[in-house]
C-alpha cells in the first residue's frame, strides 16, 4: 500500500501554536536550572572554603558576567514556575480547548518576558 502523505520539506513555513511554545519552553527551563544548580552548587562550595574563595565568588557576581548568569537564572525561574502552574491548570480541566489554551501559553510568555525585565533592570 502506497501512503499519499504531504511532504513539507520548507522548514520555514512550519510554525507552532504559542501551547506548544510554552511547553518547549517549560522543558527548556528546567534543564537550564539544572545545570544553574550547578553553577550554584560550585559557587557555595568555593565561596565557604576560604575568605579568598568568598571574595572570588562575590568578584564574579559582582561583575557582568554573574549578573548575566543570576538574571538567566531568576529568568528560567520565573518562567518554569509560570508554566508549571499553567499546565497544572490545565491538568485540572481548564485551558484545554485550543483558544484559551493558546491565549493562556501568550499571556505566560508574556508577563514572563515583563517579569525579566522587570527584574533584570533591577539586578543591573
């Protein structure tokens, strides 16, 4: 039997609903927060071995480059927890037809994008 399926090779005429957006965008953040902890994790250890250690750990967050990585991090935060708490909604039966779950994964991504920079002027 000879399937008669379209075939799409233009990958730029592809778009995914703002649902799924959001749900790659919930799985994305958590695997930054996890390699986050790490850095976290690294910066605690050293930051109690010694004095010097603390003044190294408190040189780099003071500098660009922590402050890069603690508004990446309090980004990812915030928007794990926003769709997290979307999609507990949605597992308790609200959100689910296409309209309101779209319109829901919109208003998320945007008072996360608010969120950020919101916070990120104020770490700056």
């Amino acid at each position: 039997m000879k399937k008669q399926r379209p075939v799409n090779l233009d990958l730029t005429t592809i778009r995914f609903p703002p649902a799924a957006i959001s749900s790659i965008l919930n799985r994305i953040t958590g695997v930054a927060l996890f390699f986050a902890l790490l850095f976290v994790i690294w910066a605690w250890a050293v930051s109690v071995s010694s004095p010097e250690g603390f003044a190294d750990v408190q040189e780099i967050m003071n500098g660009w480059v922590g402050k890069v990585i603690a508004i990446g991090t309090i980004s990812a935060l915030i928007y794990h927890t926003l769709g997290g708490i979307r999609h507990l909604i949605t597992e308790i039966g609200y959100w689910e037809e296409l309209k309101s779950g779209n319109l829901s994964a919109q208003a998320i991504i945007a008072l996360w994008i608010i969120l950020t920079v919101v916070l990120g002027v104020a770490i700056w």
